[in-house]
C-alpha cells in the first residue's frame, strides 16, 4: 500500500469503520512509515479531543412549552374555524346562484343581474352553407348523360309510333278487303238482277249482243 | 442507532401514545429521557450552551406539536433526530450560530467547563474548527464522533449513501486536522 493509499484510509481507520482487509493491509504499511503513523497519531489525538469535549449544559423549561403549543393550537384552530366559514359561506353562495337562478352577465359597457330563469339567447342561424361549384368536366358529363337520356326516349317514342302505324294500315288494308269483297258480291247481284231483267224484258235476245235476234 | 431502547419498562412509542391521548406526565418523561441527549447533540451541531437550550426548547415544542402526525413506522429516536437535524439546519439558515461560537471564544471565558487553561484552549480550538466546517462535514462528524452512529443508520437518517458520508466524514478529519496543525497542534511524539 502506498502512503497516499494509506492516508485515504487513515480517517475511518482511526474510528473503525474501515473493513478488517483493508484495516490489515494499513496496519503492515503503518508499521514500516514513520510519516503515516504520524498522520495517524495526529487524527487519533482529533478524535480524542474531539471526544473530550466537554457536553453543554441544556436546560428545557416544560410549562413554557405546554403554554406555548396551546396558544400556537388554539392559532391554529381559529385559523381553521375562519377558513371553515369562508368555505361555508362561498358554498352557500354557489348554491343561492343555481337555485335562485341569478344571472349575471355584462357587456356593452353595463352588468346585468337577474332573478328567475334567464330568457333564452337568440342564437344566430348558422350562415348558409355555399355549394362548392362543381368542375366543368362534371357538368358536361351530366349533359351527356340527360341528352342520352333524352335520345333513349325519342327512339322510344318512335318505335310505339311506328308500331301503332303498321297496326292502323293493317287494319286498313282488312277494312278494304271487306269493302273490295262486298263491293264484287253487290257488283255480282246486280249483274245477275240486271240479267233476270233483260231476260224478261227480251225473251231470246242475248243481253250481251245488244240488239235484236233476226 | 442510539436511543432509549423500546423494550425499557415504558418505552417511547408508548410514551407517545399516551401523549398524544393527552397525557402531559408522559410527555415530561420524554423530555426528561431524551433532554441531555438532544441538547448535546444540538450544541454539538448549533453552537454555544445558551443556543442549545433554546433550540432544545423548540425542539420539544415541535415535537409536541407534532404528536399527532408520529407512527410507529420507524423507530421513536430517528424521528426525534430528524426533527433536531432540521432544527439545526433552519437555525443556521437564521443565521444565530457560528458567529456567536466565535465571538464567545473571543469575548472571554468560555461556556464549555473545563479545568485547565492549556486544555480550555485546546478545546476552543476544537470547538470552533468543528464549527467552521461546512454543513453536511460538521453533522456526519457530530452524528459519528458525539452520536456514534453507524453510517448505514446514518445514511438512512440523512437519505444520503454510506458511501458518500464516508467520503465525507473522511474529508472533515483531514480538514479539520490541517486546520489544527496550523494553529500549532504538535505532532505526537515517535516512539523509538
């Protein structure tokens, strides 16, 4: 152990508060250094004054101290008891205001106070909302789509025309098919009423020659 | 840890409870048990007898006032120590310490009792390098030297580890033995 080493250690070596290794180690660097053993002979006579001083007398006067923590007491629960009343009398407070119902309110430059239910507080409608301008390729999507729209029941509309026409010229060309066929039944009668006629009216003349037979 | 062991015929925990059921005789008992004890351990950390007895004074008031927050968590005599360390520690920061020691050693007669001149000396001497040291120097050497506290209830009291108060303590011997050299301490004699 060097002498620095040694001179670390020497103060709780003194006491005894070094641990017995390292006490054992000083004791062997102790025995061949003069100069450490005077270090330590030095604190060794610290310790031993320090020990021998001589205790001063003290004196503690106990009814002061009694009359004393009474008085600091009784502050103390006075300082309570006002704090008490304080808190106390702001409850009370908060409670006249929510069932009283007192309303207080300031602005423009006054303070208003009121008993009862406060009246209620026109709110502003909310401003109306601005539609967000669509983009043109979105509007001209949506012409697009009306006009297909629009095409869709034009073709529509044309096919039903078409098809009421055909039915109506149908039902026309058998209306005249009924007349054509009446028409060449009225037309037969008459002939034959027409030949019963010259027949009696010519005997043995052909109606078809037109004169008479010589 | 030193005190007035819990297994005496009434011990301070129980004196404290009585106490704090209002039981003045049981409070005088304390004081009277731990009175010197206190007020040695106070002068050693405050100064002069006459300071002592005040902050001992204060310290039985604080702790009387503070019966009612005491639980038997840890032991009587850590608390009262603690209670006293603070005391002293707020009693340096008023400021009504060192000075007064030093003056006293200059003014006249010392209030320590002493027998021989040489010795008286010596002891002023001592007194008032230990008062000189710095704050945490002078408790752990007071709590070590006067209290003969171990440093691991030491280091539990002041929340500080043993390693750093001893540290500490071993730095507040060599100051203090440098301070004493200068003033003239002679070295012990060789043997031969």
């Amino acid at each position: 152990m060097t002498c620095n080493a040694a001179r670390e250690q020497l103060p709780l070596f003194v006491t005894g508060d070094l641990p017995s290794e390292v006490a054992a180690d000083l004791t062997t660097h102790l025995q061949s250094c003069a100069a450490c053993q005077r270090e330590e002979g030095m604190l060794r006579r610290l310790v031993s004054g320090l020990g021998q001083l001589p205790e001063p007398e003290t004196s503690v006067d106990l009814p002061a101290i009694f009359r004393e923590a009474a008085r600091q007491e009784q502050r103390v629960g006075r300082r309570w008891r006002n704090l008490a009343l304080v808190a106390t009398a702001v409850a009370a407070g908060i409670l006249l205001l929510l069932f009283v119902k007192v309303e207080i309110r300031g602005g423009d430059g006054q303070w208003v106070i009121a008993l009862g239910t406060p009246r209620p507080v026109e709110k502003p409608s909310p401003p109306a909302v601005q539609p967000t301008p669509e983009p043109a390729w979105k509007q001209f999507e949506e012409k697009l789509t009306a006009l297909q729209e629009n095409l869709d029941l034009v073709l529509q509309d044309v096919t039903q025309r078409d098809g009421a026409r055909r039915q109506e010229i149908a039902a026309l060309r058998g209306s005249l098919e009924s007349v054509k066929q009446s028409a060449g039944a009225a037309l037969a009668a008459t002939q034959r009423d027409v030949s019963a006629m010259y027949a009696a009216l010519f005997p043995g003349r052909n109606p078809t020659s037109g004169g008479e037979d010589r | 840890m030193t005190g007035v062991a819990t297994g005496s015929p009434t011990s301070d925990a129980e004196l404290m409870r009585r106490t704090q059921r209002g039981d003045p005789a049981a409070f005088a008992q304390l004081v009277r048990r731990w009175q010197p004890k206190m007020g040695r351990f106070l002068a050693r950390l405050a100064g002069p007898a006459a300071d002592a007895s005040d902050l001992c004074q204060e310290l039985f008031l604080k702790l009387y006032l503070a019966r009612d927050r005491y639980r038997e968590a840890g032991t009587f005599s850590a608390w009262l120590y603690r209670l006293a360390l603070n005391l002293a520690r707020d009693a340096q920061r008023r400021g009504r310490r060192w000075p007064r020691l030093l003056e006293a050693a200059d003014e006249g007669p010392s209030q320590w009792p002493t027998d021989e001149p040489q010795r008286q000396e010596e002891q002023e001497q001592l007194a008032a390098a230990l008062a000189e040291l710095p704050e945490a120097q002078r408790e752990v050497v007071v709590l070590r030297l006067f209290e003969e506290m171990n440093f691991e209830a030491m280091a539990r009291l002041l929340g500080t580890p043993a390693t750093t108060l001893k540290s500490r303590f071993a730095a507040a011997l060599v100051r203090l033995k440098e301070r004493l050299s200068a003033q003239g301490w002679a070295e012990p004699e060789m043997e031969t």
